[in-house]
C-alpha cells in the first residue's frame, strides 16, 4: 500500500507544480488571484508530502518521533487554510474582505490551540515508541476542517450569483464529493486518498473559476459581449425580453471630464442595472456604454424598469455627474438576435426622444 500511495503523492506533486507554473503564467488572473491559487497549490503540496513523512517515521526508532509530531501538527493545523487561500483567490477586488481576515484570525487561533494541545495528546498524540494515535478531541480537527469547506462553499456561491454565473450550481456535486471523500478518509484512516482528491477538486476549481472571469467585463463586473452573444442565441425561440440601455451624451463626458470620470460613470450605471435586473435576468455589458438585459419573460418587466430608474435618480443626486440612461425593450419571437436587438434599439431612440422632447418643453416653460 505505502508504494501505491508514494506514487500517488508524486503523481499529485507534479499535477500541483505544473498548476503552480499555469497560475504564474496566467494573463487572466490578476497579481492577488496568482498569489491564492499559488498559496492553495503549495499548501496542498506541502500538506502531501507531510503525509508521506508522517507515513514514513511512523513506527520506526523513536528518534524520529519530533518529526512524527511536527508532520502530523502541521498536516492537520494547515488544512482548514486551503480555503482560505481559495476565497482569497476567489475576490477579484484589491481589497481583503472582512470575512476573509475573520477566518485567518480563526485558523491562527486553530494553529495556537492545536500546539498548547500535543503535550496532551488532545487531538492527536505520538507515544514514546513513535506510534501515531487519535486523539480524543480529534473531532476538532474535523469541525474545522468541515467549517472550511462551508466556508468556500458559501463564498463560492455568493460570488457566484454576484457575477451572476450560471454554472453556480456546479459547486454543489464538488463540495459533496470532497465531503464524501473526507468521510471515508476519516472512517478507513489507512486509505491514504484525501490529499489525491483534494488535488483533483483543487484543478476543478481553478477551472471553474476561470471559467466564471472569462464571463465578465473587468470594468463593470456584468457578464460581457460574448455571453450576451451566446445567451441572446439560446434565447431566440424563448419567450424573452431583451432590454438595451444607451447612455445619453456619454461622449460629452469623455471629452469634458475624461475617460477616468466616464468610467466610474459605466461603473456607477452597471450597478444600478444589477440591482434592478439582476434577480430576473441576466445583465451586460456589449459596449463602451451599450448594456443590456435578457430576462426570461415580460412578467417583471415593468418592475424592474421602474426600480432602474429611481436608483439612477437617487445617485444623480449625490453623483451630479452622472449622466441619463436611454432603454428600449423587444420580446424574443423566433429571429434572428440582430434583429431582435434591432427593435429594441428601435424602442430606446424613440424613448430618448420623446424625453429630450420632454425637457425642452420643461426648459422653454421655466424661461416664461
């Protein structure tokens, strides 16, 4: 068994170091998603190769039972960081969140707890004959262990619906099947499978990220022109509605305040849409400042166009440069996506005339 599963950890170590180099030479990853996945991968790595020592000394003269110790002290008290560094991975944004330093306070705590604890042998302990043995306090481990699969678990699925992914539901069968795996790891300790798996799942993962980033525009963080292309093609013989939004003389504010105003502008207007949109449909962004909405049916239509407008208004007040948004509206009906965009662009211009109509009429009346 112990040759078996040496060849396992080398197979593992090499999948882990090839994924180390496919992570520094990613261009879709930013420099803080490079250094969580790169985190994750050494640490599994890392976590591996203790298992092997662990396995190695276990038993043997008792001059190696330090490291018998120090293997096993640091396999376990590691473990629950993999998640950590995953989540890290997982927030595209520059800053840490609030969470995601809670739960490094939580894993220091763990580590802290875990070495007051081998004098004891409360959650593992190594006899003066160099015999590993658990614990009666191993549950702890197991606790912390399973805290922070629910941990990348929820993270996972909250970033998700916040980049509005379809594939959200992809994470569930992962995290059950290292659940599952972990279960007969704990009950068949001589297995020797975990680290193999979780270095599966760890791939899988870093696929499905990337997967998600491909989807999205970097400025605004809405799905981007190729997946409304994809989408708006699945949607043609549907009952949907496709919704385009036009910002009104976006170009005046490029040219008077700069594209770095005109930027936070986009921003500020994709989130606005998000809000609205985003619980009944799927948001994006298919140009400078063109965004649309693809929502399943008519049904909540009116809704949410009501709920866009007032959240525009409410942050022109505070954000004076912010310009109006312009959108129109087309139900699929079994033609071609151009041409159903072309109706709704249609209904846009004619809304954005009838208002430009409106605010002379409301200009010429103040000046009497």
């Amino acid at each position: 068994m112990n040759g078996y599963f040496y060849v396992l950890t080398a197979i593992s170590l090499f999948v882990l170091c090839f994924m180390c180099i496919l992570t520094k030479l990613s261009e879709s990853l930013n420099k803080r998603q490079k250094r969580g996945f790169f985190l994750a991968f050494a640490l599994i790595a890392g976590i591996s190769v203790l298992e092997v020592v662990t396995l190695a000394v276990d038993g043997v003269s008792s001059r190696y039972r330090w490291l018998n110790i120090l293997a096993n002290y640091l396999g376990f008290g590691l473990s629950p960081a993999i998640s950590i560094c995953l989540v890290y991975a997982l927030n595209k944004k520059r800053t840490v969140k609030c969470e995601i330093k809670i739960a490094a306070c939580c894993e220091v705590g763990y580590l802290i707890f875990l070495a007051l604890s081998i004098p004891y042998g409360l959650v593992f302990s190594v006899s003066a004959d160099n015999v590993y043995l658990r614990g009666e306090y191993f549950y702890v481990f197991i606790i912390m262990y399973f805290a922070a699969v629910l941990y990348i678990s929820v993270s996972t699925i909250i970033t998700a619906r916040e980049f509005q992914n379809r594939s959200k539901a992809l994470v569930y069968p992962l995290m059950i099947f290292l659940i599952a795996e972990t279960i007969i790891q704990i009950t068949l300790p001589d297995l020797h499978v975990s680290w193999l798996c979780i270095t599966l799942l760890s791939i899988l993962y870093f696929i499905y990220c990337n997967e998600m980033w491909s989807q999205l525009d970097a400025l605004t963080g809405l799905l981007n022109q190729n997946s409304y292309l994809n989408r708006s093609e699945e949607m043609k013989h549907s009952n949907g509605v496709l919704i385009v939004f036009d910002v009104d003389d976006f170009k005046q504010i490029n040219d008077n305040y700069g594209r770095l105003k005109g930027d936070i502008c986009l921003a500020e207007i994709a989130d606005c849409i998000k809000k609205a949109y985003a619980r009944y449909g799927y948001c994006y962004r298919v140009g400078g400042d063109e965004f649309c909405v693809i929502m399943k049916n008519d049904e909540r239509t009116k809704e949410c166009s009501q709920e866009f407008v007032r959240l525009i208004d409410e942050k022109r007040r505070t954000f004076t440069l912010l310009p109006t948004v312009s959108f129109g509206l087309s139900t699929f009906s079994n033609e071609e996506p151009g041409e159903i965009k072309e109706r709704a662009d249609r209904d846009m211009y004619r809304y954005k005339s009838e208002r430009k109509k409106c605010v002379v009429v409301e200009n010429e009346g103040a000046e009497r």
